[in-house]
C-alpha cells in the first residue's frame, strides 16, 4: 500500500513542525520495522533538517505501549507511535498515534452489519479495531445506502458507531483539547459516572455515547476487526452483551464466539486460585502508561493486607522461562496496559492475573459479579474497601474443595521477625537440619521467600557426604556441549 | 402427649450410668426408620398407632417421599423403667429412668458418611437386618465401620411379620432363616476381637437379639418369652433362655427336653415350641377375625385389650393385639439398658480410638471417666441446616466436662495441630440444644456423654472440630473420622442467571459444610464442580443447593463427569530426551508402570512422603522386588506430593543433579496433575531419570530452565511407554429373586459390567449377585435395572479400583481416543493430543 498514505506522512511533519518539536522518536512494532527508512526520509523530505528523528524498535513491554523510557534515552520531545497500539495515557511525553489503515471490503461490512442487526432485533454498537477508524465513514455511508434501498420498507435496526479518539495523547491532564469533539476527558474512566456523563463510555481508544435511558446490554455488539488482544478486552468488559466479529480479513461474520466467552470463565478460575496464594510478585509490565508506578504501590499495599507476602519484578515482557525462575510464587500480578495485561498460557507454572483480578481475590469483601475491568487507570480511583475488618470465618477455597485458614503475616510481631530471620536461623542450625530435610518428601507451606528457600533440598556444597567411601574416579564425559560424544549411545 | 418435659430430660442427663448413645444402622429398606418409630411412640413424642407409618425421623420432605433416610437424625428420649424389669440389671444405674440417645441412620451406601458421623457419637449400635433379605453388604459395611469405632452392637431380626403374612413358613424354617442372619452377623463380628471390647458377637438366648416386625410396632427378645415359661414350669429364667434357642427340642407328648430332635411327631424345636407358634396361632386368629377364640387366649398371656380396641378387625386388629403383648419399644429398650454400654462404661475403652493425645494427659484421663468436672472434651461430628436458611446447628457429643450457653470454646479444626494458631478459634457457644421429638429445647448446659447441638460455632467450624474450655492449651484434638466412600461422581454447575453467580458460590460453600462428603471445586476452565459418592447423594445435594442454600434460583447441570486417569502399559520404548529453552541443559527420562498394588499401598498411606525411608525401603523390596538402593533413591510422590505416582533418580555420577532436584520435581507435581493425554492426574507411573546435562553456570540451570523442560521430558516419557487411560470401576451388589437375574445380566452386559460372584441366600428364594460396572455406566443404571426386572432388583455401588482401558488413546477412532477427545473439549483444549515431537528434542 502507499507508504505515504498509510503512515500519514503528511499529517505527522504537520503534528511535529506545528507543534516545534525537534528530538522525535518514532516507535515501531517489529512487523512494520522494516518500514522505518522509507518513513524516516519520507518524514524527512517534509521537515527542515532541525528536527532530529529517531527510530525505537524492540520495546521492552508490550509494543502498543509508547516506550517513554526508550524515548527519554534520547530527551525526546515527542513520540510517533506506528501501529497496533492499546492508546494508554502517557505519562511523561506527548504521543502521536499512527493506527494504519488496513484494507477493508466496506461494502460487505456494510451489509453484514445492516443484516446482523435486522437479526438480532436489537439496536448495534458498532465497535472496531483501529486500524479500520479510516474506512468507519465509509461503511457509514455505505450502510445509509444499502439500508434505504432495502424495500422501502423502514429498517428497524439502528446503529450506533464508536468513534476513535484523537490519536493524540498528552500527559496526563497537563494539556490537550479536553473537550474536543470525538474524544472524552481521559480522567473520567469509570464506565458509570454520575448522572449527565453516566451515557458515556470508552475502552482502548473507542468512544461512544448511548442515548438516555439506554444501558449497554440493551445493545449488540459488532466488532470490525482481528481477533486479538484489543477485541478480548471488548469481550471480557462487556460479557453480558452479545457479541459478533466481522472478519475483515476473510470477509464474514463470525457469530459463534463460546471461545471468547471461555476466556471469562477461565479468568474467574484464575481469581480463585490466586486467592489461595501466600506468596504474589507483581510484574512489572509497562514503565509508560500513567498511573502504573501508583498502581504497583496500590497492589503491594492490598497484598500485604491480604496477609500475604510480595514481591515486584522487573523483567520485560514475561514468559514462562522467567517466572519459573521464581518457583516459591503461588501467583502473578502483571501490572500492564489493558492490552498487554492478559497473559494465559497454560506453559507458565504460576498463574498471572491482572490488577482487576486480584483486588476480586485479596479483598475478601468483594465478589465476583461478572463486571470486569482491565484498565487500571479506573481501578486507581476505586480504592480497595479492605480496611482490613476480614471476617473470621475460614476462607472457602474452590481450588481445595474445602475451607481453609490464610496464614496470616500479620499474627504478630514476633512471626514477621521470625520469617525475616529464617535462612539466619536455619543456617546457623545447618548441621542438624540437613539430616531431617533429606528424609523427607514433603514440604511445608512457606510464607516467605527466604522461608522457601529454607525449606529447598538443596542447601549448598554437600561437605559432609552421605558416603563415607571415597566416591570412585570416573572417566568424564567429551565432546561438544551440544552433545557429548557418549549421549550419542542413547539414539 | 409427649410423655416427659425437658427438665427431666436435662436432670436424667446428669446420671451417666443411666444414659445410652446409639445409633440404627442397617442396609436401606430393612426398616431402621419405621422400627425406630416404635421407639419414639413408646416415648410418647408420637401416637401408638401411627408408629411405623409416619417415620418420625425422616424430617425431610424428599426423605418421605421417596421412603428412604438421607440424612442422620438424632432424637433424645427418655424412659422410665419399671423396678421388674431391671430385676435383672447388674450394672450400676441410678433410679429407673434411662435416656436414650438415639440416632436414626441412612441405609443407602450413598449416605455413608451421614452413618460415619453417627458412630462417632454413640456407644452402641442397633443392627436392624431384614429377616427374608439377611446381612446385605450395606449391613456387613456399617457394621464394620461401627466394630472399628468400638462400638458395641446388639441384632434385631426385623420384618418378621413377613415371615407370617407373606411367605407363611414353618416353624422351623423360619428358626433356620434366623439362625443364618444371626451367623453370618457374627461371622464379621468375629474377626473384631477385642480384648478392651469383649466378645462383640450376638447370642439370641443371650438376649442380645431381638425379633421385631417394625411396621407392626411388636419385638420380643427370648427373655420376653422365658420369664413367662420360667414361672409356668418352675424353672430358672436363665436356663429357659439357654433352651429358647439352638439344638433344643421339646416334645409335649413326654414333656421332655432334648438336645436332639427324637424323630416323634410332636417334638418341636424350643423355639419353634415356645416363640413361634404361639405369636403364629395369635396373628392367624386375628387375621381370621376368631374373635371368640382370640379373647381367652389373650387372657391366658395377661393381655388386656381396651373396649374400642375390640371392634378392631383383621390387620389392625392383629397389629393392636401384638403391640400390646409384644410392645416393640420394651423389648428393644430392655435390650438397650441391659447390653448397650453407659458413655461410663463405653469411654473407658473408647478413649483410646477417640484421643489423639498421650493417654496419660488430663484429657485422656477425663474422657475416660466420663468427668463431668473434667475439662470438656466435645466433638462436633456434623452441622446441621438449622430452619433460618443458611445457618447451622454444630451436633456433637460431649466425652467430658460441660458445655454450657455462653461457654467460651476453644474450636480445634481437622488442620489443628497442637502448640500451633492454625485452624484455632475461641468463641462463645451462643445456645445448647437438646431435640425431643421434632422441636428443639434449649437447655443451660449439657454434662458429658451426651448429644447436643450448638447455635452460634457454624462461621468457626467447617465439618467437624473438638471443642474444649478456653484455658486449656494443651488438649489434643479427637481423632478424625475415616469415611467409608470417597466422593467420585462429579458434576459441572452453573446458574441459569449470570448475575446469580454469588448466590451460587455462597450456596456452595454452606452445601460443603451440610455434607462431610461432598466436594465443590472449581476448574480450570472455571466451571464449578460438585462431587458426591454416588447419583442418588449428588442428585440430594444438587437439590438442597438449589433450594436450600441458592434461595430457589435455577441452576443448570451437567451430565455427570467422570474423572480418569492417566497411566503407562510398558516402559518406555526408548529413553526420551527434553532440552532447556536455553538448548544447554538436557534431561534424559524413561517412564515405566508401577508394580501391581503399588499405587493401591500408596493410596492406602502405607507407602508415602512421610515415611522412615528405611521402612519404605524395606516394604519395597519384600513387597514389590525394588532394588534396596532404589527405592532411596525416590525424589518424590505426585500429584501433590502424596499421590501414586514417583520419580527415581537412576542417573550416576551426575554434577550439580542436586541442585535441580528441586525443579524437577516441581515440573513433577505440575506434570502429573495434568497428564498429557486430557490433563487427567496420572497414576502408576514411576519416571526414571536416567542422564542428566546440566551448563556449567547455576544461573543457566536454574528453576526457569529447568522446570519446563522436566514437564515436557515426564510428558515425552509418558507418551513413549504406550500411554492408557484408567476409569473408576464400581463394586455393585445386587438382590433379586431368580426370576430378575435374567433382566439383571443383560443390563449388566449393556452396560460393559460383568459379574463375578452369584450366591442364592440360603432358605431363600433371593439371590445376591456381585459385579464389576464402570462408573461412567453407571448413571440411569439402578433405574435401567428397576425398569428390566419389574422394579425387584436395587442395586448398591462403591467404588472399588481403577481399571485400565485395553485400547489405546494413541490410535485414532479407538474407544479411549474418542474419550479423551471428549475430556479434551468440555476442558477447553486442543481437540488434538499434543504430539510427542513437541515433548521431545533431538540431539
């Protein structure tokens, strides 16, 4: 396709010369890498040779984050964001987001929409992945016409189309056109405000507005647009309406959607586990989204209420070698984008969850209701009701099948000191200790990491063998370490 | 009508000599509920001639209709005796009242656990056994349970009215019938010989059995019997009993008594002489509405009828008449006072089962005892649904000391392990209850060897818990109950509303805490799952769930889901190789099936983590031909660390294997809890690691390498060792007359079960046959089997073992490949089995 018209040459020297930027990183995902020269002289030729451009590739998180830290590398002014992106507020840099402008069959659109809503009897809402915002004005168009020439007859379904929100964003509330048409004041999140915004809603960088007395499950959802992390999110906000996806890819309505639905009962199944957790990490999965630094002290705070033990990782983006370097972890917070943040794979050892999710499984007063949030920018405002008056009664755990007791770090001063000093004391005991460890199989529940540690079968150097009898000389292995000259014998 | 008040209920409560805790047990539908009507007449909670149709105990409405006990009922009852009949009591009592603590118990092998919790908080145990049906297995089951709990047992022959109105048998036949029930009860009582017990076995001339006919309210015992002859021919009761039963014949032509039968003619059994016909020739002359017959006779035993009783006819005539020569509750009563044990008697030699502790400690000493100064030792055995839904009474027994309304308790949980805060809570007891009948009374305290029930504990306690004063720290728990069945019928629930969700997890929990048995899970894909020990339990817990605990909102179930398990055939057909995602470490593995009855030893505890390694050495090499060194060598048991499968190390000279060890059997636990086949657990499987590489730097070989990798090299191993699925088989037993056996066997064929054992009961027309089904038939089977043979066959299931299914899950089309295809889709997977290449890495 054009490279002029599909990274929107034009309107970004435009962005940067009206704006008098002059240190520009360009942020690319990997798939459109290969593009960057042909963008940075085309960027090029518009603009004077003052402004500097820079490109960032390889993100360190997710790629629909803007990477502030890879720009700040640079003292950037602003950031160029090139392709599939989550539209999270920044909280440092003023971005610019380029969605792309993927090719789409409106006409067909336009009919199975106009055809999916004389189905369902219900008014659509009409949502859709952004790199499609460039052809929404012309499905509309298309869905006027097809829908007048449909038997004179006066069609009774009615549409509503989200609108993409500017695709420039600010930091956080320092400048930026608050009421401009098309876009919504980013600090008002919740889904359910009071009475005269309680009609609008917005989730990844879609907006819309449901007229008086409507609620959202009045409508039907129809998603233009790829199954990927953007739609799951749409699915799992919105669980109790009905939703359909348009293929535009392939051209054709896909209705049957019980694997998306899957995701939510699975999600719930994760809550539940995590609420057995004694020990949680919090990952850290974006340095750029704003709030994120509030929301990992946020997390830490409920889990230490909770009684329970945590740790924070920095570690990029998680896979399952990673976290399974951290064994003692009963469960993961991944503190990310709404985007990136759903992480299910049954390859990793502990289960990650989402900052939603777990203030569901450590604040023992809330239940789940089916609602469900990724952003956490919504969560920030919604400080947890802990306040720590748990009942006394023993947890229900479904992971169990029974009811169990929470260890509580909190029992008294005593124990915390205790935990602190537990590879102290077990070292200092090493000699008596070891002899019990190796006899046993089984494992005590530990509160702590260095209490885990503690409890591992392997201590160090054996300096007292178990043999007395020297061990017999043995010839080693030779070869190459990819494979040893006597492995071959196992073939 | 109820012929004593709660005040003298509360005062007899002080005199432990005085009190009996028992319970009914019986296979279902030999008619523990209508016999215990009688009993509860007797105590005027319910009127005479009602007693045997309401079923008192059966509270429950779907209990009524469908004429079966579900739940364990206890109900207190309190008799005064009079001074001739205790003439002959030896023991010690304090004045001639008695209370008697009873607990009506389920028959169905369902509601095993209900009958668990029941032994636990009685002394003694009334054997009900239907007299043409004899000892069923649920019979020989309870009775083995209660013989395990110390409990001494007495016999009733029930439903002797059939032996008169429907099958009309001889005397002699109907002497040899009896005689084959009581035999074969002692038979099983035999093998729990007991130096601290004493003889548990039952003797008819001993008077511990009974002859009953529940529905008609009459029992005798031969004492009945031998107290009337005693005095008519002079001799002593004890030796007219002696003569009542066994190789004792009389001949009235001669009036002699013989140990042989002489061959004359009217030389009769003594029993037959003496017991049988007399009550014979009373029902057929009432039956017969010989009036002018029936009066003398009647007046020649001393019974009185009243005047409208006299316009009687028939049936109920004859049913008035033997309730009032034979009252079923004097009988049984006596039988009760003179053979049951006291709590006094009784704990001194519970103790030892019931105490967790040393018997030597304070606790120990005061249950022994029976201390009602002592510090309180109480056992909460269930919790039940209290009328304000959702709340639950916590019933129990008290072994020693007091507990009283607003006593603060230390509430000692299953977890509780002594010196430790876990599973602890001290709480006030809000309200002690007594039942009398269908009402409850609350009382001010209730002293030790007692039932009570308890308001204000449900939050605290999930099951069960022992409960003692606040102070007393050092107190061990009592011990645990072991349940006879163990939950394996599962199915998936979901509310038909989504917004119901809450009211569906809460309703959840309170079923788990209603039933000891059940079992709500939830899982991966995040369906809720109840589990119960069998259709009937889970189609009762389904029901109270929906309308109990949910308020009425609408829930959807699944088809019932039965869960496999994962195994190997053979070893492994090479040994497999996995690498680290780093490429720099290799683990090398080979998969071969456990010895036969290895699992089984590892399930039943015999084998497991905890042992003395020496000892588990030992058992391995006598038992199961392991190598000495080997079985040191074990890593670990999984899934959860206690299950029966294992890895061995077999790798030598191996540097830094130490240090992995941890990882692998981390990967271990994970991998054998969702084998590779339909994540189902896996079981029998021992994994050898034969070699092992490992990179040089520790930050190389660490958990992230290498636990993933040692889940893929289980699963490589796994899969190259002819993998197999493993299905729960059921024990079922079956009693039928001839002509259902042929309808019996081709539901069982239908039905891939097959029977292994068929035995006509002697001196009956009934057969008892035993057979193998799989469970995953097993749903519609008892209404399949209700439907081919007429309604006369009811058939009993238990779990037994796990069968390995022949064909190979591997082989598309196959049976356990459509069936792992299944499992694979209601979890959400792949449809696909993960091919090994994925597992598997090359060199």
């Amino acid at each position: 396709m054009d490279l002029e018209h599909n990274f929107e040459i034009a309107r970004v020297a435009e962005f940067i010369l009206s704006h008098g930027f002059t240190r520009v990183a360009l942020q690319f995902p990997d798939e459109l890498l290969r593009d960057s020269m042909r963008v940075v002289k085309a960027l090029r030729r518009e603009l004077n040779s003052s402004v500097k451009l820079y490109v960032m590739a390889d993100t360190t998180y997710g790629s629909c984050c803007v990477d502030e830290v890879g720009a700040a590398h640079v003292n950037a002014e602003c950031v160029i964001h090139y392709g599939h992106t989550c539209l999270s507020p920044t909280s440092t840099i003023p971005a610019l987001f380029i969605f792309g402008k993927a090719s789409i069959s409106t006409s067909d659109c336009a009919r199975s929409l106009l055809k999916y809503g004389l189905e369902c009897g219900k008014p659509v809402l009409v949502l859709f992945g952004l790199e499609y915002a460039h052809a929404i004005p012309e499905i509309k168009s298309a869905l006027l016409s097809d829908a007048s020439c449909l038997s004179g007859s006066v069609s009774t379904s009615e549409h509503l189309f989200a609108d993409a929100s500017c695709s420039f964003i600010s930091p956080s509330g320092t400048f930026g056109p608050a009421n401009q048409p098309g876009s919504i004041d980013r600090r008002v999140e919740n889904e359910c405000l009071d009475e005269e915004n309680s009609q609008n809603y917005k989730i990844g960088g879609l907006s819309w507005r449901l007229p008086q007395g409507r609620t959202m499950e009045d409508y039907s959802l129809f998603w233009i647009g790829l199954d990927n992390p953007a739609f799951s999110n749409v699915v799992l906000t919105f669980n109790s309406c009905e939703i359909v996806r348009y293929d535009a890819k392939e051209d054709r309505l896909i209705i049957d959607l019980s694997q998306q639905k899957k995701i939510l009962r699975r999600r719930y199944y994760l809550v539940e586990k995590a609420k057995d957790a004694n020990m949680i990490g919090v990952l850290v999965g974006t340095l750029g989204a704003a709030g994120y630094l509030h929301m990992i002290h946020q997390m830490t705070e409920l889990i230490t209420k909770a009684g329970k033990k945590s740790y924070t990782f920095v570690m990029g983006k998680p896979n399952p070698a990673k976290l399974a370097n951290f064994p003692e972890l009963d469960v993961f917070i991944h503190v990310s984008c709404a985007q990136t943040a759903l992480l299910d794979s049954k390859e990793f050892l502990a289960p990650v969850i989402t900052p939603f999710e777990a203030m569901l499984a450590l604040d023992r007063g809330s239940q789940w209701t089916g609602a469900y949030q990724m952003d956490f920018g919504d969560l920030i405002s919604s400080t947890p009701s802990v306040a720590n008056k748990q009942s006394e009664e023993a947890r229900f755990s479904f992971i169990q099948g029974g009811y169990v007791e929470d260890l509580d770090l909190h029992d008294n001063d005593e124990v915390e000191k205790d935990e602190i000093l537990a590879l102290v004391n077990v070292t200092e005991k090493a000699l008596q200790v070891r002899d019990e460890d190796t006899r046993s199989l089984t494992k005590t529940v530990a509160k702590s990491g260095a209490e885990y540690f503690a409890s591992r079968s392997y201590h160090g150097l054996d300096i007292n063998g178990t043999d007395p009898v020297p061990a017999k000389f043995l010839t080693g292995r030779s070869g190459k370490a990819s494979g040893y000259k006597d492995e071959n014998t196992h073939r | 009508m109820v012929k004593f008040t709660a005040d003298e209920l509360r005062m007899i409560m002080d005199r432990k000599h005085n009190i009996r805790n028992m319970s009914v047990i019986a296979h279902v539908d030999h008619g523990k509920s209508t016999l215990t009507d009688s009993l509860v007449a007797a105590a005027g909670i319910i009127a005479q001639e009602v007693a045997g149709d309401v079923r008192m105990t059966d509270t429950r409405a779907d209990e009524a209709e469908r004429g079966i006990t579900i739940k364990s009922t206890g109900i207190s009852l309190y008799y005064q005796m009079s001074d001739d009949a205790l003439k002959g009591y030896k023991g010690e009592r304090q004045g001639n009242e008695y209370l008697i603590n009873l607990i009506d118990s389920p028959g169905h092998v369902d509601f095993s656990s209900e009958v668990t919790a029941a032994l636990r908080i009685t002394d003694g145990a009334l054997v009900v056994v239907d007299c043409v049906e004899g000892v069923c297995v649920q019979t020989e089951t309870v009775l083995r349970q209660a013989l395990g709990e110390r409990i001494r047992p007495v016999l009733t022959v029930n439903k002797m009215d059939r032996c008169f109105l429907e099958l009309q048998v001889d005397g002699e036949e109907a002497y040899q019938t009896f005689q084959k029930v009581v035999e074969n009860a002692n038979v099983i009582m035999a093998t729990y010989e007991d130096p601290l017990l004493g003889d548990v076995q039952v003797y008819p001339e001993k008077g511990t059995v009974a002859f009953s006919a529940g529905l008609h309210g009459w029992a005798f015992t031969l004492t009945n019997f031998a107290k009337m002859y005693a005095s008519k021919f002079g001799v002593d009761e004890a030796k007219m009993m002696e003569r009542l039963w066994g190789e004792n014949f009389f001949d009235p032509a001669t009036k002699k008594w013989t140990s042989k039968h002489t061959g004359s003619p009217t030389c009769k059994r003594g029993f037959v002489q003496f017991c049988y016909e007399p009550i014979k020739q009373i029902i057929n002359t009432c039956m017969n509405d010989q009036k002018d017959k029936l009066w003398p006779m009647l007046q020649k035993l001393g019974v009185t009828m009243k005047s409208d009783e006299k316009d009687l006819m028939g049936k109920a005539l004859m049913k008035r008449v033997m309730q009032t020569w034979l009252p079923a509750s004097d009988a049984l009563l006596e039988m009760m006072v003179f053979h049951l044990p006291s709590p006094a008697r009784a704990q001194r030699y519970r103790v030892e089962n019931l105490y967790e502790g040393p018997l030597d400690d304070a606790y120990a000493n005061a249950i022994r005892n029976c201390d009602p100064g002592g510090p309180l030792m109480l056992y909460v055995s269930k919790m039940i649904p209290a009328s304000d839904k959702g709340r639950f009474f916590a019933f129990g027994r008290v072994f020693s000391g007091k507990v009283s309304t607003g006593l603060k308790v230390r509430i000692m949980g299953p977890n509780y392990v002594p010196g430790e805060k876990k599973d602890l809570y001290v709480k006030n007891v809000q309200r002690t209850v007594i039942w009398m009948g269908k009402k409850q009374e609350t009382v001010e305290d209730v002293p030790c060897g007692n039932t009570v029930a308890m308001v204000g504990l449900d939050q605290f306690i999930t099951k069960n818990a022992t409960l003692t004063n606040e102070k007393e720290v050092d107190a061990h728990p009592i011990r645990a109950m072991k349940f006879s069945v163990s939950p394996v019928v599962r199915v998936a629930v979901q509310c038909k509303v989504a917004s119901d969700l809450p009211k569906l997890v809460e309703g959840l929990k309170r079923l788990a805490k209603s039933d000891p048995m059940v079992v709500c899970t939830i899982e991966e894909s995040g369906e809720h799952i109840v589990a119960g020990a069998g259709e009937l339990h889970l189609e009762i817990c389904l029901k109270d769930l929906q309308d109990d605990f949910m308020g009425g909102a609408q829930i959807i179930k699944s088809d019932p889901v039965v869960s496999f398990r994962e195994t190997v055939l053979e070893r492994s057909s090479r040994i497999v190789m996995s690498k680290s995602p780093n490429k720099h470490n290799r683990l090398y593995m080979e998969a071969r099936p456990l010895e036969e009855g290895l699992p089984e030893a590892i399930d039943e505890g015999r084998i497991g983590p905890k042992d003395d390694p020496k000892n588990r050495s030992k058992i391995l090499s006598e038992e199961f031909g392991w190598d000495k060194d080997l079985a040191k060598k074990i890593w670990c048991f999984g899934p959860e660390t206690i299950g029966p499968n294992m890895v061995v190390d077999m790798c030598k000279g191996v540097q830094y294997l130490n240090e992995i060890k941890d990882s692998v059997v981390a990967g271990f636990q994970w991998a054998s809890k969702e084998g590779p086949l339909a994540e189902e657990n896996m079981r029998g499987i021992c994994f050898e690691v034969c070699d092992v590489v490992l990179h040089a730097d520790a930050i190389h070989r660490g958990g992230g390498q290498i636990i993933p990798t040692a889940r893929r090299v289980f699963y490589a191993s796994h899969l190259t060792a002819k993998p197999r699925l493993m299905e729960p088989v059921y024990l079922v037993e079956i009693q039928a007359p001839e002509q259902a056996l042929g309808g019996i066997y081709s539901v069982l064929n239908q039905k891939r079960g097959h029977v292994f054992e068929e035995m006509q009961r002697p001196g009956t027309p009934l057969y008892n046959i035993k057979a193998y089904l799989p469970v995953v038939e097993s749903f519609g089977f008892s209404s399949t089997l209700r439907a081919a043979t007429s309604g006369q066959a009811f058939p009993q299931c238990v779990f037994d073992h796990w069968d390995m299914m022949s064909s190979d899950p591997l082989e598309a089309g196959s049976q356990a490949s459509m069936l792992v295809a299944e499992i694979r889709k209601r979890k959400g997977l792949k449809e696909q089995i993960t091919p090994l290449s994925e597992f598997e890495d090359k060199l």
